[in-house]
C-alpha cells in the first residue's frame, strides 16, 4: 500500500461548518493513512473517535480545540485505533465519555492494531436513536452491529451527514472478524443507514463518501457479490478458507489476507445458519438437499 509522503497528520481541516478533522499518526494496511478524529461544533463540542493512545494526537486534538470546551469524547466501538485517548482527552479537559459500550473479548485475528481496548470506560452509553446536542450542533444516535457488535454511528442533523466510523470506510471494505463481527448484522445495519435520508458519510479512515445512500447499496450488492463467490468456489473444490482467500482476494495486499480469511469465515457463518452450507473439521461444504 503506497501513501502519499505528505499526509496531514495532526493539522486541523474544517470539511463543513460545524465539522473539523484531525488526522492520527497511525497509517497502516488497515488504517489507511490513519484514525480521523471529527471535532462536531463550535464552542461547546464534540469529539468523535478520540484515537489511539498517542500524545502527539492528543495535542493535536487539543491544539484544534484551544479556547473551547470539550464536552463529549464521543466513540464508536472500542477498537485501539479509535478509543484508547479517551481517558487521557477526559483527564485534560473534563469532558464527559460517552458513545458505545465497553466490549474487549479474546480474538486471535490478524489485526493487533485493532484488538480491543481494555482501558475504554464509558460514563454513558447511548443507545439507538438518542440525542446529544450543544448550541449549533445536533447528534443522534444510530446503532449499527457487524463490525463489532458495539458498533455506533451519529447522524449530524445539521450537515445532513453520518459518521460511521469502520461501519462504512472511505478507501476499503469493513473487515467483519467472527466471533464478535457478524455478517448478518452487518448486512442489516447497511440497509437500516440506506432507509435514512443522510447524503454524506464521514468515516474514520478514508474521504467523505457522496452519495451515501447509492454507496450503502453498492457495500450490499458486493457482499452478496462475494457470498455467491464462496458458494461458487465450494463447488470448484475450494473447500477451506485459505483456497477461497487465494481465489477471491488476487492482487491485494499479502498482509491482508488473514483479514480476508475473517471476512469469508462470517459469510460462511452466515451461510450455516441459513442452512446453505455446512462446516466439518475446518473444510465447508453445501448443504445437502
């Protein structure tokens, strides 16, 4: 994965009047070029997705907010790339915690940079559907499990837009890693964000995605897209998930291929318990008529 040299890491740019980003310092195969951290008002505001546990993004968060008061540290799900500054952004400034609920499980997945944070501890979690607002500035709530299965997104009325975090990305497909992640889930949550009428995705790696709802859509027919891939690869012989990921996923990243493997494995998940396929010894076969 090439990056550009000049990323702009710690700088604060205003992408809407009541939203300003700061990009973290850590680009990875997964990350993209890094964790964006939305500061949501004026004044009084919001953050959302402190980030991970760097100083050097903690002061860039505060440098962005110099003369204004945090008064939520709003997170979306609990992995180490989004929540761990929360708790040293909450020791500076006082601001009150709030966003998903505390999830840390075992996972032996490919991803050490986004297992979950033990440290995160939450002063109120929000649940679908409920509101934060200060002058200017209005976030609702809107839960969408799969990723993780704490996984929260916030509708920004004011911008007609929706930060969703590692729900929808910017540059890549959402890694959805069983046992935690879970494709029905996923799949639900995607057409619950294609119902609402949001034009605008901020996400927590990539660009801002225009025409959300036609984007939410295309992320739906491509996972479709990959189970009949899986289902027609069972039928050439491909029978575990290496082989699959070997035939799906030519040309990416050799590094992302154990992501890869997660991603097929909660489509078969999804697949069992539809009663299409059926799993034994670590090889998947189509259910018998």
């Amino acid at each position: 994965m090439n990056l550009p040299d000049d990323l702009p890491t710690g700088l604060t740019m205003e992408l809407h009047p009541q939203v300003r980003r700061v990009l973290a310092p850590n680009p990875s195969p997964f990350t993209y070029t890094g964790t964006q951290t939305y500061i949501v008002g004026h004044g009084d505001v919001a953050v959302i997705d402190p980030g991970p546990k760097d100083p050097r993004h903690i002061d860039a968060i505060l440098a962005a907010t110099k003369g204004e008061t945090i008064r939520y540290i709003i997170c979306t799900h609990t992995h180490r790339d989004h929540s761990p500054a929360a708790a040293p952004l909450k020791e500076a400034t006082g601001a009150e915690i709030v966003g998903c609920a505390f999830l840390a499980i075992d996972d032996g997945g490919p991803r050490a940079d986004a297992a979950f944070d033990r440290s995160y501890a939450p002063d109120r979690v929000l649940s679908d559907g409920e509101i934060i607002s200060e002058t200017g500035w209005t976030l609702e709530t809107v839960a969408t499990p799969g990723h993780t299965s704490n996984h929260l997104c916030f509708a920004l009325h004011e911008a007609d837009a929706i930060f969703t975090g590692d729900h929808i990305m910017g540059w890549s497909t959402t890694v959805i890693a069983p046992p935690d992640g879970d494709m029905k889930d996923y799949m639900e949550s995607l057409a619950k964000l294609v119902e609402r009428e949001e034009t605008l995705y901020y996400p927590a790696h990539g660009e801002p995605v225009q025409k959300a709802r036609r984007y939410a859509r295309g992320l739906m027919g491509h996972r479709k897209q990959r189970e009949g891939q899986i289902l027609r690869a069972i039928d050439d012989g491909l029978v575990a998930i290496p082989d699959m990921v070997a035939k799906m996923y030519k040309g990416i990243d050799p590094r992302l291929h154990g992501a890869a493997g997660r991603s097929v494995l909660a489509h078969l998940i999804d697949l069992r318990d539809r009663g299409l396929v059926e799993e034994n010894d670590e090889t998947w076969s189509k259910t018998a008529a």
